[in-house]
C-alpha cells in the first residue's frame, strides 16, 4: 500500500535537483503523473487517491482533505497545471464554511468518514490538519483569498498566546503549528509576488 502523495515530496526534490545541478530527471516525474492519472483518480471528484496499491493499480481509498492538502504543497513544484486542476478540484469538493469560518473536510460530502492518525478528530466532518495545510495549498496556487481566511480560521480555533515574546497555539501540538507557520511564510511569499485583492485579507 502506498500514501500517494508520499512521492510528491520526492518529486519536488528532483525538480529542484534538475535545476540546481543541470540534470534531467523529468522522465521519472512524468511518468509518475501518467499513472496517477491513468490510475489513479477518483471517478466521483476526479481528485487524485490517498491509498493505492501499486502492484495492482487499484485504488484502496479515495481523496481525503488532508493527503490533497499536503500534496499540493509539492505537486505545483513539477507538475504546475495538474497542481492548478487538482487544487480546483480540492477547493470545490473540501473547502466549506463552518460556522462562520473557513474549514477543509477530510472526505467528501457523502463518503463514510473514518478519521486516523493523519486527518486527527474531525468536527462536522471537517479537519484541523486538512485546514492547516490547506493554508500554504492555497497561497502556493495563488488564492490568497482562500489562504488569509484559513490562517485567520487557525488563529481563533487555535487559541493563540503571547509568553515570553514568543506566539503558542495553546489548541495544537507543535506539529500543528509548524504547519501554520509553513502556511503564513508561504502566504506572506505569495502576497509579495501579487498584492492581494481588495478585501481579501482578514
């Protein structure tokens, strides 16, 4: 069994190792998009599978919010148009109001919800981890929008504290935090490159 997106990192590496040494591994990452769009997408959303089985091409567990968040992270390195596809997707099947703010579902509307280690507890159906990574997700696609009213969703569930000079989260784990501080630098890159619109910041 493989967590799909566990390539993408591994990808983005030899992207940015392609660039750094004058080397060509563009093969290997197109054929690993090959597959997962021969394969590897889910015939409901057209997003790509959390778990596979790669001996058989089979498809053990459909799109989740957080495995979509997280390899968007990585995917816009060396396959920006499926990146744009797929975060579209993402935004259109997982990204939902929740009371009063703005939250990722871990599984799609009608799909049996089961939360693990990854996603963590899920409220309403909708998860911490998935909305957390979803913040750089959406800031390295471009919607600035999306990325400031997730961070601003992060900051009052996560209950922040000023001690010592220093911002704690007192509702998440340092993993947890780690992550939303990943999803702020990138936001605050992406504003660089392109003002946010009007009314798009919290």
């Amino acid at each position: 069994m493989w967590w799909l997106t566990d390539n993408f990192p591994v990808m983005s590496a030899l992207s940015r190792y392609d660039t750094a040494f004058k080397r060509n591994t563009s093969q290997i990452r197109a054929m690993l998009i090959a597959t997962v769009k021969a394969h590897y997408l889910d015939p409901k959303t057209d997003m790509f599978c959390t778990f596979v089985d790669p001996r058989t091409k089979g498809q053990l567990q459909g799109p989740r919010g957080v495995s979509m968040m997280y390899g968007l992270h990585f995917l816009r390195d060396f396959a920006p148009e499926f990146a744009a596809e797929q975060y579209g997707l993402a935004k259109k099947h997982l990204v939902r109001p929740m009371l009063g703010l703005l939250a990722v579902r871990e599984f799609p509307e009608g799909e049996r919800e089961v939360p693990d280690v990854a996603s963590g507890p899920l409220f309403l159906g909708f998860s911490p981890s998935a909305s957390g990574f979803a913040i750089a997700a959406a800031a390295i696609n471009g919607d600035e929008s999306t990325s400031w009213q997730l961070a601003k969703a992060s900051a009052m569930v996560g209950a922040p504290v000023m001690k010592n000079g220093e911002l704690w989260y007192s509702m998440m784990p340092p993993v947890g935090q780690a992550v939303i501080l990943f999803g702020k630098t990138c936001l605050l890159k992406s504003a660089e490159r392109k003002p946010a619109e009007d009314g798009a910041r919290p």
